[in-house]
C-alpha cells in the first residue's frame, strides 16, 4: 500500500467482515472517513446500521452491480472489498445472475472505481478458489472425531499444515469459487497495469459475533445459535458423521493481520495470501459440537445425512505460513475463547438474533453443515 489512507471504501460494510473491518479502521484511525456501502441483500445486514453509526463510519446504500451508485460515493483511497454473494452453493437454484454480477461484475464495477480515483485495494477472496476434486483427493484417515492428513504426508500444496497457496487450481470449484478467482485475475491486472497497490487474501472460514449465520453460510455461528436457541441440526455429507474438518478465524484476528499488511505497502502490493486460523484453529463439526454443547450445558442430538452435494470439500485447513513469515501476524484468539464470545453475544442480544438465527429464521430446510463454507 502507498500513503495515508484517509478516505477508505468498504463495499459490503453492512455485513459480517465489512462491519467489523469498517469500524475498527475508523477506530484506528483518527480523523478518517470510512463509508460502509451495502445494498443489505443479506438478511441480518441491516443491523450493522446502529454500530456502524455509533462508530462512526458514514453509511450508504448501493449496489456493487451499478458503476453510478459508486460514483456518488465520491473519491476514496483504499477500497475494501468485502460485498459478496458469500455461499458455494449459490447460484444453483434459479440462476446464477445475481452471483455472478455481484461477485465478478461488482469487483469490476469496483475496480473502474479504484483506478478513476488511484486507490489501493484489498481484496477478500476465498479458500473456495481450490478445486473440489483435489481436495477430495487429499489421503484423508479418520482420526478420532475428524478426518486428518497423516502426518507425514505431503503433495503439490498440502501438508499436514494445511494447504498453501500454490495448491493446483485446475478442476472446478463452485461458482462461487470461480467468481472469487475470477475477480482475484482482475484485481491484479488492474494492481499491474494501472499502478494500483493491491492484496489478495484468500481466507478459510471467519467467524465472530454478528455474523448472520445460515443454512449455507456461516455454519459456526449456527451451530452455536441452535445450541443456545433450539432448532434441528444435521451433519450433512460425507458420511453424515460430521467428521469434515476447517480451520476458523476470528473477525478481529482478521482485521489485525490486514492493519499489518497495509502498513507495510511494499512488501505486500500485488500479493496473494492463504489466511486463516491453521491447524491449531482447525475442528471438525463433531467436535464443534462438544464445544458448543460443553458451553451451553446441555449437548444436542444432531441428526445426519450420508449424501454429499457437489460443492462440498470434507477437509480444508489453511496453510498460512506464508502470511505469517511476511507480516509476523499470528491468529490470538483460541477456539474455546471464540465459542465464548460467539455465545456471549448470541445471548446478550437474543431478542434481536433469535428470529433472524433461530428456528423462525427462516432457515430451516436441511440444517447443512460445514460443507459449505469458506
Ligand atoms: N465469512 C467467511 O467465512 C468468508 C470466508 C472466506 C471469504 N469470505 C469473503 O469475505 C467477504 C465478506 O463475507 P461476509 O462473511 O462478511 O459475508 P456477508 O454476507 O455477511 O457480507 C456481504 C455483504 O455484501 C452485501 N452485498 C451483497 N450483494 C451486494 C451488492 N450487489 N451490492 C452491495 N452489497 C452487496 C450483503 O448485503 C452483505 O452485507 C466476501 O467477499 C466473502 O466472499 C468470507
């Protein structure tokens, strides 16, 4: 990154990462303008809106997909990218339009964006660009409540450690996938030929309060609101045993490594990065479970389905030794302490949360696991 950020455009700024990202920024920051800028398609983004005013970041409703609403958001100096349509399985059941104009033609919308006004940007990409069948085709064993590597097998990109960034990206990896890869080629050609400084973090799951947890995104979450509220839950997939395995990050560790890499604008412009919590932030929804079920007192049957859906992976844990080695950032928060504060606030602000992450949310049908995410 090149200079003083004192104008910075979150795209997505009401959602999960982006209002997180959005008010710790201006938090840091003293005298910056932050602009959140949503069109609150997620249902649950609208109640970013409060903490984003009360902390100070400076609101406005637009749409990624239209070159005109970003226009009236005026000059900025650092675009974070984080407005998605989010899921892998989007896209499937009555049409991809939306996915791909927000994930792939929004970025684009976003970039013209960033070149008319010289912005840095950052791009929040996913572990979901690595293809399915190479990750399925990891030597997976079963190893007490999870499946796992053994521990001295290694190949192209993977390791016992998890996987890197050069892990092969041939084969097919969801829309969703595609769209974020896609966007990734764009961003670093306008970070090339327009002289913009750009990073890429392609993160594995994130997780904290205030992410809206549903069906087919944000299974940690969940997971833990029907712990604390009721609702059915099922492990979905290879098996139906919930022996599928991610690692998991805290939103605030997020927010710590990215302040690292843009005070350090050299080393990081026109990089990619595997980010996420590692094997030591890594469970898999059995064991997620006991967690949840060892903080709310009270276990939970969990029912199971053995069939897999097409975009489901049953082990990704990132390797990001990389990142690490380049900033010195390392992720703080433990699992147990994640879990803590999921709980905590799911039980501080129950009234609100219940209908949108309880059983009248609205996402009741196949109560999906991990499967689904990152
Ligand atoms: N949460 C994770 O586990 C995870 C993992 C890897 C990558 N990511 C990436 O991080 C970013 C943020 O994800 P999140 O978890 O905060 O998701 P989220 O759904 O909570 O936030 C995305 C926000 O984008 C907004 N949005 C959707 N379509 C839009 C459009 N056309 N115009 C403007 N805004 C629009 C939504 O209303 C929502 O508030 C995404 O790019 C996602 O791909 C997330």
């Amino acid at each position: 990154m090149t200079r003083a950020h004192r104008t910075i455009l979150v795209t997505g700024g009401a959602g999960f990462v982006g209002s997180h990202l959005a008010t710790l920024m201006k938090r840091d920051r003293d005298g910056a303008r932050v602009i959140a800028f949503d069109n609150l398609k997620r249902r649950g983004s609208e109640l970013a809106l409060q903490r984003l005013a009360s902390g100070g970041v400076e609101f406005r409703h637009g749409d990624v997909r239209q070159a005109a609403d970003l226009a009236e958001v005026g000059a900025f100096d650092l675009l974070v990218d984080c407005s998605a349509e989010p899921s892998v399985h989007a896209g499937y059941d009555g049409g991809a339009d939306y996915l791909v104009d927000t994930n792939l033609g929004g970025t684009a919308r976003c970039l013209e964006a960033a070149r008319r006004h010289g912005a840095d940007i950052l791009f929040l990409s996913t572990s979901r660009v690595y293809p399915i069948a190479g990750l399925r085709g990891l030597p997976l064993e079963r190893a007490g409540d999870r499946l796992d590597l053994p521990p001295t097998a290694a190949g192209p990109g993977w390791s016992h450690a998890g996987i890197a960034r050069d892990f092969p990206l041939d084969g097919a990896r969801s829309l969703y996938g595609a769209t974020k890869l896609a966007s990734e080629l764009l961003v670093h050609e306008y970070g090339a030929m327009y002289g913009l400084a750009t990073v890429v973090d392609r993160c594995g799951v994130l997780t904290g309060p205030w992410q809206m947890g549903k069906v087919d995104q944000g299974f940690f979450v969940l997971w833990a609101a029907r712990h604390l509220y009721g609702g059915p839950l099922s492990y979905m997939g290879f098996g139906g045993e919930g022996l599928q395995v991610r690692d998991v990050l805290h939103v605030a560790d997020l927010h710590a490594l990215i302040e690292r890499q843009l005070a350090d604008p050299g080393r990081h412009a026109g990089c990619t990065y595997n980010v996420g919590g590692g094997r030591d932030l890594s469970l898999s929804l059995r064991e997620l479970s006991a967690l949840c079920g060892a903080r709310a007192g009270a276990g939970r049957t969990v029912g199971g389905v053995a069939d897999t859906a097409p975009a489901d992976v049953p082990w990704y844990v990132t390797d990001a030794a990389a990142v690490q080695a380049a900033t010195g950032w390392v992720p703080t928060r433990r699992l147990e302490g994640i879990v803590e504060d999921v709980f905590r606030w799911l039980t501080d602000h129950r009234k609100l949360l219940e209908p949108i992450l309880g059983m009248s949310g609205g996402h009741r049908t196949g109560e999906r696991g991990q499967e689904s995410e990152g």
